[in-house]
C-alpha cells in the first residue's frame, strides 16, 4: 500500500484552511443584525433603505403622532471618521422631501426630544458593511 506523500497533505491543508478562510471572511462581511423579536408596539428598527449613489435614503420608520400627524425616522448613515462608527438618524414630518428633516449623531443610549418625540436609542448595529448597519430605537409622542 502506497503512503500518500507529504507534499500533497501540505498542499491539501493549505487548501482547507484558503476556503474555509475565504467563506469565513464572506460570512463575517454579510453579517446583519439578529431579528428585532417579539418587542413593544413603541420599539422600531432603522435599516438603510436606498440612499446611494446621490439617491437620499427613504423612511424606514413611520411613528404616529398626536393629532394626526405622522413623524418619519430614516437611518441617516455612519461616520466612518468616528473611532465608534456613530449613526446618524434623520427626523421628519414630511414623507416626501427631507426639507425639514433634522439629524441627530446617536450611539447606545442615546435620548432626544424632537418634532414631538421622545426618542431613545436601544442598540445600535454596526455591521462589516454599511449597508446592513441597523438602530433600534424607542420612539413615542412626548408629554
């Protein structure tokens, strides 16, 4: 019986070890956030929702206000140059232009008051790639 040669394990190995490397690597890139779950009415997800290539992102988050009105939440994108990768979340009354939209830098925890809102930022997701970065956030009319 013929032994199999050195040569061809060491290559084999290394062959292993280049693929499940690269699916490794693919896995950890493509990585989004885990399901929201069950959760309270008042507890939202902002996900990017277009905003390339010079087209501004869409309202990911529709809350109800007092009166009638509707507030619109929008992931607004990351600061890359922030060692934390702050978010930035968007804030309207307007669904169709962002005219009056304000933006707000949040990370964890994060509270603010704004267009009738009291916002709280429960997590924040920074994700390999930008496009799969998520904020869960509670948002509910102020008193």
């Amino acid at each position: 019986m013929k032994r199999p040669r050195t040569r061809t394990l060491i290559l084999g190995g290394i062959a292993v070890l280049l693929l499940g490397g690269a699916g490794g690597f693919t896995l950890w890139l493509n990585a989004t956030p885990p399901a929201l779950g069950a959760h309270p009415a008042d507890v939202y997800r902002l996900v990017a929702e277009g905003g390339t290539d010079g087209i501004p992102p869409q309202p990911s988050v529709t809350v109800p206000l007092p009166a009638g009105r509707n507030a619109y939440l929008t992931l607004d994108g990351r600061d890359s140059t922030d060692p934390d990768g702050v978010n930035s979340i968007a804030v309207s009354t307007n669904r169709e232009s962002n005219a009056d939209a304000s933006a707000y830098k949040v990370r964890s925890g994060t509270h603010l008051r704004t267009y009738g809102l009291d916002i709280t930022v429960l997590h924040v997701w920074n994700e390999p790639l930008s496009k799969n970065d998520a904020i869960d956030l509670k948002a509910v009319p102020a008193r």
